[in-house]
C-alpha cells in the first residue's frame, strides 16, 4: 500500500454481499465533499469488479484497491 493520506470516512461493509458494498459507498460519497477520502473495507471477492465498474463510469477515483486477508479494501477519492 502506498503512503495515501488518512481517508475522511471509513466505511466498513463486511459481511455484506453484492451489491450492498458498492450501493453504501455510494450513499457515503453522496454525503462527502469533493475530493474527500473514502476508505471501504468489503468482503465479498465481487465487489472488485463493481467498484472498478462503478469508478470507471462515474466522476469519482478508485486511487488504490488491494486485498489484505480476506477483505478487500478500497480508497476512493470524491469526484
């Protein structure tokens, strides 16, 4: 993992499958001012894809994304 500043709002989705993960980062990113730092942690393997999905489509930055154990974690900047 690089040396990325601390994130704004951590969210922890795990437990929960696609595509609540995805759907709840969504909901954070709603309330969060642009270019503010989310950090998601998830631990269903298919929210790789939605979250890269969902980045590519969309004005926000998937800045890192990496497994670490079982969960899979995901700073996404506000766009």
């Amino acid at each position: 993992m690089s040396s990325l500043p601390e994130p704004d709002q951590l969210l922890d989705a795990s437990g929960l499958n696609c595509p609540l993960p995805l759907l709840k980062a969504k909901q954070a990113l709603n309330r969060m001012q642009p270019s503010e730092l989310l950090k998601v942690i998830a631990t269903d393997a298919g929210s790789v894809r939605d979250f890269k999905a969902f980045t590519d489509q969309s004005d926000h930055s998937l800045l890192e994304s990496f497994t670490e154990d079982d969960l899979y974690i995901y700073l996404i900047r506000r766009g």
